[in-house]
C-alpha cells in the first residue's frame, strides 16, 4: 500500500496581500469610526453596552487581518507567486455585475419591474454564455414567476415605472398593482 505525500501547497498569489492589505485598512477605518457609530451607556455592564459587539467584532477583523498579512508576506518573501495582474483583473471582472445591478435598479422606476426584469434576465443570461432559445425561454419564464410571486403574492411594494403612465388606466392600475 502506497502512502501518499502531504498534498501540494495551493498556488501563491500576490494580489491576497493587496486584499489582506485592504481589508485590514477597512478594519482600521471601522475602528477609527467607532466611538462616533455606536454608544456607551453609564451603568450599563460592558455586556450590555450598545458598542461593545460591534468593537469584539472589530478588534477579531483586527487580530485575525493581522495575523492574515504577517502569513501572507512570509509566504511571498518564500516563493514569489503568480503575478499580480491577472488576479486583479479577475476582480475587476466582478464589478461588472455590480454595474449591472445599479442599472437594473435605476431603470425599474422609469421602465417598470417586469420589463426590466424580462431585459436584464435574458441578457444576463446570454451575457453568463447561455445562448441557446431554450436557456433565454427558462430565464424570461423564470423573470416572469419572479414578478408574479413577489408583486402579486407576497405584494412586495416595488414603485410602478414611469412608463406605466402611457398605458390606458386600467391597463395601468393592473400593470402598476400586479407587474
């Protein structure tokens, strides 16, 4: 019976010093933040005291953020890692979807929640590469159960599109109510 070796390290790369970097910053900003954020109370137990939970949590993303960096640059002055400029690039990528989300947002007040809902689902799915009619069809139906059940159903108060206001008015109340 053959043994095996321990398993090889994960691959190295530099752009988590620059994630662990500025997380730690964030970390430090929530810190500097905190007495004008929360509270203390006179006669309170620390417990109980309005920022205490939130300073536990802050001085653990402190330690732990800590800890994360002195790893991180022992692990780099070891082994130099990938290079720096494809990670980052791949976190960039990510923003894109954040862009989107603020476009979807903004134009549901102006265009309505199932129009934009019905675009942005079956661009996004072509967008995420899945081109065929039958994949497009399952999101556009997918979008429009999404609609129903959280505007009719769960009557979620989603403000009616601007657009709405063309329609004939009884067109317009069902669209404005239910769509």
């Amino acid at each position: 019976m053959a043994t095996e070796g321990p398993a090889p390290a994960p691959t190295h790369h530099r752009a988590e010093i620059l994630f662990g970097a500025v997380a730690f910053c964030v970390a430090l900003l929530l810190l500097a933040l905190l007495g004008r954020e929360t509270s203390w109370v006179n006669g309170q137990p620390l417990t109980r005291q309005p920022g205490f939970w939130p300073a536990v949590a802050i001085g653990g993303m402190l330690l732990f953020g800590a800890a994360e960096l002195m790893r991180l640059w022992r692990r780099e002055r070891r082994a130099a890692g990938q290079p720096i400029g494809p990670e980052l690039v791949r976190w960039v990528r990510a923003v894109e979807f954040v862009a989107w989300f603020m476009a979807y947002v903004w134009l549901v007040p102006q265009l309505g929640y199932l129009p934009v809902t019905l675009v942005f689902a079956a661009f996004l799915t072509w967008r995420l590469g899945y081109r065929s009619a039958r994949m497009i069809g399952m999101a556009l139906i997918t979008a429009l159960l999404v609609v129903v059940v959280f505007k009719s159903f769960l009557r979620v108060s989603i403000p009616g599109g601007a657009i709405y206001e063309a329609l004939p008015e009884g067109a317009r109340n069902v669209m404005i109510l239910y769509f």
